[in-house]
C-alpha cells in the first residue's frame, strides 16, 4: 500500500495558489481577454463540411508535441444524420426523406494547424457512408454510431483518439483507440483527402461488449516515456508509408461496463486498461469499482514524477451506498487500491434547492439531461 501522494501535493498546491493569488496586484483580477469564437466546422460542403448545419457536442481537443501550433479535436457529429443510409455521394444535399433510414451520429475530426484560428473537419474512417479505404478497414464499419469522444498526445507528434461505437438498441459495441501522428512537414492540405501533417494511422478495439455488457463513457490518459522502450507505427503519407520510431509512454483507457442483470436493474463498473506499446495491444482490463454497484464518469490523472495512476468516477447512490465521488490508485495500472470515497453528498432535495448536492437531473420538457461526474489534477 502507498500514500496518495499526489493528492497531498496537489493540496499543498492549491493552498499556495491561494496565498499567491490574494498577494496579487488588483489588475490580475481582470483575468484574460478571450479571443474570438471560431466554428470549427469548416463550412457546408460534404464531407468536410456540415450540410444540415447539425450539432456537434463533448468536444475534447489536444496539442500536438511536434508543433504547438497544430490541434486535433474530437466531437460527437451529427452531420451524418440527415444522409441516406448507407450510401452518399459527395454531391448528395437531399435530406433524408421521411420513412427511410438515415444514418447515425459519429465521431467528427478537427484539425488546425494555426493555434485555433481556422479549422478543418471530417468525421472519423468507419463511418457507415464511408467508402475510403480507411474506412472500410477500419474495425469500427460494422458499427452504425460512434460517440464520446476523448483526445489525448503523447510523444513525438502521436495523438490517441479514444471513444466508443455500437449498433443502437443492442449491447453490440466496443472501447476503441484510433492514432493520429503530426509528421509536422507541412503547413497546408486538404483534411478531407488526407493531405495535412496530421495523419490517420490506424484503429485499435480496447474492449468489447457483450449480450449483456454495454460499454460506455471511456476516457484515456498518457504518461511520459519512463524507460528505453520504443515502437515503430507506418504512417500514410501520399500514397506510401512513413515509418515513424518514437519512446513509448504508456496508455491508460477506463470505461463503464453497464449490465442489467434483471428487467429494471441496471448495474454499472469501471474497467481500466493498460497499453506498453503506444496503443498496438492492451492488456487484460482490470476491475477498479469492485465494491461499488453503481460507478460512471471516470477520470484518470498521472503523477508526473512517479507515474502513479489516480482514477476518480462518480458513484450513484443506492439502498446502501450514498452518492459520492471516489478515488484509486495505482503504481502499474494493473492493480489498484480499493476505491475511497472523497466526497459523499445527499440526494438533491426539491424542497431544498440551494442544498448541498450534485447537479443531476433529468430530461424533461424544460430541462435537460446532466449527471454530475468528477474532474482530477495531479500537481507537481
């Protein structure tokens, strides 16, 4: 068994912004002038634009480590959703015709490759429209919808875009990791033909559902190299491939395994796994939230010096268990310490609406759906 250590540092940390903070000059308390909004849907032309003018929702965006400068972002995409199903064509500006089947929701691809100031669009290859051949390799065609969406960088240019895809109303998905690496050797191209310096490489399933098990929520975290180990990942680059040798942090992926093992019980885990080689395989997933009954949301944060995994996930209450946020932690991502309650609050009360709780509700006529999951940092 180890401390938390990251957590004693990180509220050491805390109390020492606080201290500094009040020493400020007042002209700090202006904060920051934001910037300019910018859509990064780029336009309305199929298929790197957004015909229907859809919604995009979950963002998730990283910075990559080769140039500063070039972003890739992940969303939930809904432009797919007005197009027949399963066959488009690039010209295709018909909505989908009432009574026909159209398609799902996927996952969009957002690059920019000048800090944030425009963008370019595509959804992810596997899409059920998608007739490129990385779309029809890809292990994720057999699927009709793609969803949350998390994007990490590692090392030299490598970003890993973690998510989920499933066939609606079944238990038929999976856990996925597609990469993309930045060969940072040019400032132009086309996204939608594969020309930027940020390119596709490949697809990896990480876990996969059962008739019984849908797989949920995931999210995916990166360390730093900590020893000699490398890997090798061939990259497409205009008509051939690049071979791109790179230190190999390793890869963190946790998600929610939803069962319900009778009619109106619905349980919920988290599962985490661990990649060595940059994503290529992963190891056995291992059980985190094995005392609880009902676990979603997790997040994972990596303590820079050590590389010990912290993993928080909201626990939903029950009969026997309060609604709360709980923390684990591990020295290999293999095993973990039982899970801690960190914060525990009461059920909202409606008669009592300004009392300590978490922000859940609903879907209603007037209000939306929202469960309150928990955001980590580790400080140095």
């Amino acid at each position: 068994m180890f401390e938390f250590e990251g957590a004693r540092k990180s509220l050491l940390l805390g109390m020492s912004l606080v201290v500094g903070l009040a020493c400020a000059p007042a002209a700090w308390a202006q904060g920051p002038t934001p910037g300019q909004n910018v859509n990064m849907v780029s336009g309305t032309q199929w298929p790197g634009g957004d015909p229907f003018l859809q919604r995009q929702n979950e963002p998730s965006i990283a910075v990559s480590s080769r140039n500063p400068q070039h972003l890739l972002a992940g969303a939930n995409d809904y432009r797919t959703v007005d197009l027949p199903y399963p066959d488009v064509s690039s010209d295709d500006n018909t909505a989908c015709p009432p009574n026909q089947k159209c398609a799902e929701p996927w996952l969009g691809v957002f690059k920019s490759r000048d800090g944030g100031e425009t963008w370019q669009s595509i959804l992810l290859p596997g899409y059920p429209q998608d007739v490129s051949p990385e779309g029809r390799g890809s292990p994720l065609k057999r699927f009709t919808t793609a969803s949350d969406p998390v994007v990490r960088a590692g090392t030299n240019g490598l970003f890993y875009f973690n998510g989920i895809a499933f066939n609606r109303g079944t238990n038929n998905g999976v856990v996925f990791v597609a990469r993309f690496m930045d060969l940072n050797n040019k400032e132009n191209g086309d996204v939608t033909q594969g020309r930027d310096s940020v390119r596709y490489v490949d697809t990896i399933p990480v876990a996969s559902g059962t008739a019984t098990q849908f797989l949920d929520k995931p999210v995916v975290a990166v360390d730093v190299p900590r020893g000699s180990n490398t890997c090798t990942l061939h990259v497409p680059e205009d008509g051939t491939t690049v071979l791109q040798t790179v230190p190999a942090g390793n890869v963190y992926v946790a998600y929610t395994s939803v069962s319900s093992p009778s009619p109106g019980v619905f349980l919920s885990q988290i599962y985490l796994t661990r990649s060595t080689d940059c994503g290529a395989t992963w190891s056995s997933p291992s059980l985190i939230s094995r005392s609880y009954a009902k676990s979603q949301g997790a997040t994972i944060q990596i303590d820079p010096e050590t590389g010990i995994i912290f993993v928080a996930w909201r626990v939903l209450a029950t009969n026997s268990q309060p609604d709360s946020i709980v923390v684990a932690a591990s020295l290999d991502g293999l095993t973990f310490t039982p899970g801690i309650p960190i914060v525990t609050l009461p059920a909202f009360n409606p008669l009592n609406p300004t009392g300590p709780s978490f922000f859940d509700q609903a879907t209603t006529g007037a209000s939306f759906r929202t469960i309150a999951f928990p955001a980590l940092a580790v400080g140095d």
